[in-house]
C-alpha cells in the first residue's frame, strides 16, 4: 500500500471517528465519499475493504455500511418493553459459549487478528461508557466469526435489547474500575482459547464471564430495589 493509500485511509478514519462521514450511524454513500476524498470509486472501494478487514466499518447486505455493529433492523420496541434483565442473562447464556466455541472452530487467521484488536479496546477503557462501547463490538465480532447467519440475527436482537432498555442505562453504574479490570482479564482469556483453537475453554470462559456481568447487573437491581423500599 502506498504512503497515498495510508493517507487516504487516515482521513477515512478520522472522518469516521468524529462522524463528518457518517449519516445517521451509516458510512456515507460511496459517491458523496468519494466525491469528499477527490477519488474514484474503484479506488474507494479498495480502501473501505481494508477497514472492514481491521474492524473499522461494518458492511450489511441491504443496510448500508457502518461505523459501529450494524443495528437489528425491525423494530423491537414491543420485545424491549418486556424482556427483564433475567430475561436477557438467560438466552445469553444458551447463545454466546455457542457462538465464542463456532468462532474458535472457524475464525481466519486474518479475523483473529481484527478479533485480538478489539478485545484489547476493553482491557483501558476511557470510562464505563468507552468499556461498553469497547464490549459491545469484541462480543458482536465473536457472533460474526461463528460464520452463521442465523445465530448472528439472532444475537443482533439481543444487541438490540441491550442497547435500548431502560434498565441497561443504569448498569453502567455496576462497572466499577476494578469490575472493567475483572471483565477485560476474562475477555483477554476468551480470545487466547478461540485464537488457540479451543471450542469447550472458549464456550466455559464465556459462560464464566456472562455469570459474572449477570451476578454485577443483578446486584445493581437489588441496590436500587432496597433504595426504593427504604
């Protein structure tokens, strides 16, 4: 890649990170970016497969392309209503040691690479917020390396549930700096079984982190009921 093509990607990624080439969560269409880069679409094409191959951007059939993990799509306003945080602990706990075992099994070499860099985004985390955010990408990229479209729909609604409950906004109050310490150690655990090859390690120490996020978001609940009563 030349020292232009370097460039080139480095405006890409600034433009993506303080949201000048984004609409409404969506990368720009390829000809509005082209057309702010002064390049031709082949060429632009070329540089956005370099950041889908780092984990930059994230491109869905019918979608469109995006900055983050790619929302579910239908509208979950009715499920978020109703799902508890019970609720989401326990399909989570059938879905994602599946998933974290599959992507053991069938990750690339290159997609464990993007894989080691997005599970080191949460061992420093700014704060609570820069954790989840950090948290959010490293376990959709496990459901994506599970190469199954259906699991990944599925797990796309879990997203969807978390990131719009209203009870999910008070859980960042459960991540103490020492629990983001505790939680990044077992994510770091995680990614060496899956890059090592190993489906049952990996699908036990996904199960053994989804405990401990359940036990902290399940506390939280019990501190705020007892705050209610009292």
């Amino acid at each position: 890649m030349d020292r232009s093509d370097e460039d080139l990607l480095g405006r890409l990624r600034a433009g993506l990170s303080d949201e000048s080439l984004l609409s409404n969560g969506r990368v720009l269409p390829e000809r509005q970016l082209a057309e702010a880069l002064g390049l031709g679409r082949a060429r632009l094409r070329r540089l956005l497969d370099v950041l889908e191959a780092e984990g930059t951007i994230f491109r869905r059939q019918g979608q469109g392309t995006f900055a983050a993990p790619p929302p579910a799509g239908a509208s979950l306003d009715m499920l978020v209503r109703q799902v508890t945080p019970h609720n989401l602990m326990e399909v989570r706990l059938e879905i994602e040691p599946a998933l974290a075992a599959l992507a053991a099994q069938r990750a690339t070499a290159d997609e464990l690479v993007v894989l080691e860099r997005l599970m080191r985004a949460t061992l420093s985390p700014d704060d609570a917020r820069g954790y989840e955010t950090a948290d959010d990408i490293f376990h959709f990229k496990i459901a994506e390396l599970a190469h199954n479209p259906l699991i990944l729909a599925i797990h796309q609604t879990i997203r969807s549930v978390r990131r719009h409950a209203q009870w999910t906004e008070r859980r960042r109050e459960a991540l103490s700096p020492d629990r983001i310490l505790l939680l990044g150690q077992q994510h770091e655990a995680l990614f060496e079984h899956i890059a090592a090859r190993r489906p049952a390690e990996a699908a036990a120490e996904m199960e053994r982190h989804l405990v401990t996020v359940s036990s902290a978001m399940l506390r939280q609940r019990r501190h705020e009921a007892e705050l209610q009563v009292g």
